[in-house]
C-alpha cells in the first residue's frame, strides 16, 4: 500500500487548516453583502420613498440621462483634456476602458440623492429626481457592466493576437 493518498489527504487538510475559521466564514457572503445588503441599506438610509403619483416625466427622464451620459461624458472629456493640455499622462489602460469606468461611475447613487433634497423643495419634483437616480444608476450598472464586459472581451483577444 502506498502512502501517497494518505500524503495528499493531509496536506489538503494542513492547506485547509491554514485559512483562519473567519475567512473560511467571511468569503461565501462577501457577494451577498456586496450585491444585496449594502444597497438595501444604502437605500434605506438614504430616506427613498417611492412613489408614482405624481411622477413629472421629464425631471426624472434628465436625471437618469445625466447619470447615464452625463458621467461618462464628463469623465472621459476631463480626463482627455487633462492629459492634452498636460496635466496629467495617458492611464496604462485603454480609453475604451476609461469610458467603461465613467460609465460604471453613474452607479453612485448617494452623493445624488443628497443634491436632489437640496436643489428641489419636498414634493413631486424631489420624488421624482429620486426616481430618475435609482432609474439612472440602475441602467448605469447593467449598461456600464454589459459594456465592460465586451471590452475586455476584446482587449484579452487582442493581447492574444
């Protein structure tokens, strides 16, 4: 008989044995804090109340474009034109990559919402900002991940090339 299985049997024990009990607890809820606890959270302490009565249409249509465009515009221009006028150098990354990331910034949701409750009064037009935020960051999310997915998708083929 062998003492090579029994070898392997424990190593992979002493390997197991090696991550602290917390990490071994800590690591299969990091994607439910992550994904649903912080944002339930952030939504509750950001004092959201939805409501639909009343909703004005074009208040929250240019919220949620200024979320979804407005920020990777404004990321993507400033950020050119700190490196043209010499501010700062090229990142290492695309620019493709860049515009993924401005894109993935409309996600923030929080800084928004306390400009909302200054710039309108508390009403229809306070509520309906709130919905063009959590419309807009919600689009953001699914659009800048659909996006970024896709260029890295290229930028591994053309590395492999």
């Amino acid at each position: 008989m062998s003492a090579e299985p029994f070898r392997a049997n424990r190593l992979k024990r002493g390997a197991s044995e090696s991550i602290s009990m917390q990490e071994r607890l800590f690591k299969p809820l990091v994607p439910w804090v992550n994904f649903f606890i912080m944002p339930l959270f952030a939504l509750s302490n950001a004092g959201v109340e939805i409501k639909l009565g009343g909703v004005e249409v074009p208040v929250m249509g240019a919220v949620a474009l200024a979320l979804i465009l407005g920020k990777p515009i404004g990321i993507f221009l400033f950020s050119l034109l700190a490196v043209k006028i010499g501010i700062s150098v090229k990142p290492s990354y695309s620019w493709r990559i860049l515009w993924g990331g401005g894109m993935l910034a409309g996600i923030g949701f929080t800084m928004a919402l306390f400009v909302a409750n200054l710039a309108f009064d508390v009403g229809d037009r306070q509520d309906s900002a709130k919905l063009g935020i959590l419309l807009g960051s919600f689009c953001a999310a699914i659009l800048g991940t659909i996006y970024m997915s896709i260029v890295s998708k290229k930028s591994k083929t053309e590395q492999e090339m």
